[in-house]
C-alpha cells in the first residue's frame, strides 16, 4: 500500500476536492454504493455536503470534539475521510463514535480503510489531547463491505433498538492500535 497521511480537513482548501468526487462518479456504479447510505433527513446529500451538515447541525457539548479526517496519498490527493466525535473528553474513558468512514471508489479494497482505523487514535490524540478507550458506529445492515472492515478488527455488533435498518458496531479501542498493517 502506498503511503497514507491523514490530518484534520482544512475546510476551504480541502471541501472542493471532495465536491469533485460527486461530480465524477455521481451516476456511476461506483457511486452506487455510497448513494444508499449518504442520507440525512431523507435525502441524499453529496460527499462534501455531507461533512457540512454533520459538522453544523449536531451539537456538541464542553467534553466532546468533533472531528473531520481525511486521508491523503503521496501525491496529495484527498483519498477517504471520516466523521468522528469523541465523547467523555473530561473523563478517563473518552469514547469515539465513529460516524462515517468513505474510501474514495478508486482506492477502495487497497487497505486504505484498515490503514485509517490503524491510526485513528493516534490523529484524535493529537486534536483532542487524549486517546479514545472505546469505539462504536452504526452501520446499515445492507453495508457489508463496514460491517467486514470492522469484523477484521474484532468490533462486536447488535442490532439498533427500534430501528431494523441498522447494527451498533463497538469494540476497544485498544485492538485497533496497528492491527493489520
């Protein structure tokens, strides 16, 4: 695997790379995938309208940070990114809900993914001053390249109460710490 940087998105600059994917690959098989689960309050939204809605609308409170990382290849190029918070920032049990993770369709199944969970602790660390003990997300049951991503790093899963669409992924966090590279 070539070289993965990832760092916090610098939201100007890097915005409008991500608003390219959508006009590459919007109504291609390759967008596909993500169109069935790029929803918010019943629409599809694209991948930079995505980080927006997440960043403005959900609130956070004093013991939480939320975070946008993306992952950049050797050349620069903006490769995947996810959409995190982590809770419990005043506690000794920070907690890392992780959102959304999204590959780039051209390097998808190029362990870029394994690559960006391996070191999310580490880039959260540098951001918010501590390493998150515990991990969960909420994964669609038809998301099962996720749902693979996260079995290979030991996450458990149950289904979501009231909701037949989705599963809760959790785990330590401790077991992702360079797991698969």
């Amino acid at each position: 695997m070539e070289k993965v940087t990832i760092t916090p998105l610098i939201f100007e600059e890097e915005l409008d790379e991500i608003r390219d994917w959508d006009k590459e690959f919007r109504g291609t098989s390759k967008y596909e995938n993500f169109e069935k689960f790029l929803f918010e309050n019943g629409k599809i939204l694209g991948m930079a309208e995505l980080i927006c809605t997440n960043y403005e609308i959900y609130p956070i409170g004093n013991d939480e940070i939320k975070l946008i990382l993306i992952a950049k290849n050797n050349s620069g190029k903006i490769i995947g990114f996810t959409i995190q918070c982590v809770f419990g920032l005043e506690t000794n049990d920070p907690e890392l809900f992780l959102q959304y993770i999204i590959i780039h369709p051209d390097f998808q199944h190029k362990g870029i993914g394994t690559h960006i969970l391996n070191n999310i602790s580490s880039a959260i660390e540098k951001v918010a001053g501590k390493k998150p003990k515990s991990i969960f997300s909420y994964i669609n049951k038809e998301n099962i390249e996720s749902q693979n991503l996260y079995k290979k790093f030991g996450l458990n899963f149950e289904p979501v109460e009231n909701d037949d669409d989705y599963l809760k992924a959790y785990g330590v966090m401790p077991e992702f710490q360079n797991k698969f590279e």
